[in-house]
C-alpha cells in the first residue's frame, strides 16, 4: 500500500496565533478573570473542551448573535476568536469596560480592511461566504450595504448599479467555490 501525506497538515495560521493567545491568557494571572471566548476559536469539539476544563467560558449559542451573547457578560475579559468580529461588537466591548483580547486571524483582519476601504471609495462590496458561519457575521456587520451571496442565485438577485464593484471572500472558504462564484460574478459585472 501506498501512503501519500497530504501537505499543508493542522491548523492554519490564524487558528495557531489564536490558540497561542487563549493558552497566554490562561496562563497569566493579571489577565482580569473571569475570562470568555466569544464563539468557538476553532471548529473543533476536543479544543473547545480543553479550553473549558481550563477554566475559560465559551459564549457560544447557535440561537443568539454575538451581540446578544455578549450583553450578557459584565465584566472580565473577552476573547474575540480567529473569525473575528464586527465593529459593534468590538465597541460593545469597549462601552463595558471588558479586557479585550483581539485573536482575530490576520488575513481576517485584511479582508475587514479592504472592504472600509472600498465602501469608503465607493465601491459596492461583493462578499461570497457561508451561511451562518462566524467569520461572515463580523464581516456583514462592518456595513448594511454589503452584498452577501453563497450562490448561483443569489448573484441573480442581486442588483449593482455601480460600475465600481469590489467582491472579496469568507477566508476559509474552498478556493473552488471561490473561483466558481467569482467566475459568475466576473461575467455578470
């Protein structure tokens, strides 16, 4: 039998620097307790147990936003997750005094960057990502006025009357789904 390993193995980038930051947190005592992460940092159920068991809260409930899950801590300190998170959040945080953690991953952190630049230079915003997942729920929160899609039809309802259109994707989204969605959005605009 033959064995082919596939490469790159393990956890990305992102996912290892907001590992680094939770493990950092827990092992410093001035980092002000109680300590909560908002949101699963990693899709990962054997991770998020290990991280309870060392004494951190997750915030994590598919029925309420981050938002929501947020108002109902008041004090302590808050770790945003690799998804990161919309500017609400971020200034919720700040309105409440909590210690905030930021393990935002950095291509995240670019994708944000971008599209406040493009809105600002006024650029309609394209972004392509899944349903329900945390890195789009920062992003969708930065401006009302992006345009999200997951789909074939949701390009086909879309309507852009801007000849500056600016498309841009979920990070961890596959680079096939991505090509293929910007493909249709490429021809369309």
């Amino acid at each position: 039998m033959i064995i082919n390993k596939i490469t790159p193995q393990g956890y990305c980038g992102g996912v290892k620097h907001a590992l680094d930051i939770v493990n950092k947190a827990i092992n410093d005592n001035s980092t002000k307790r109680p300590i909560y992460l908002l949101g699963q940092i990693i899709h990962n159920t054997h991770v998020i147990n290990k991280i309870k068991e060392s004494g951190i809260i997750v915030l994590d409930d598919k029925n309420k936003t981050k938002l929501e899950l947020l108002d109902e801590i008041d004090n302590g300190t808050i770790i945003f997750s690799a998804h990161g998170v919309s500017p609400k959040i971020y200034e919720r945080a700040k309105e409440k005094n909590l210690n905030i953690i930021d393990a935002t991953c950095s291509n995240v952190l670019i994708v944000h960057k971008r599209i406040v630049e493009y809105i600002n230079n006024g650029y309609s915003i394209i972004y392509i990502g899944t349903k329900k997942h945390p890195e789009c729920e920062g992003v969708l929160g930065i401006s009302d006025s992006i345009s999200f899609i997951t789909n074939q039809d949701d390009i086909n309802n879309l309507s852009i009357n801007n000849n500056k259109i600016y498309v841009t994707n979920q990070t961890t989204l596959s680079r096939s789904e991505e090509r293929r969605v910007g493909k249709e959005c490429r021809s369309r605009w």
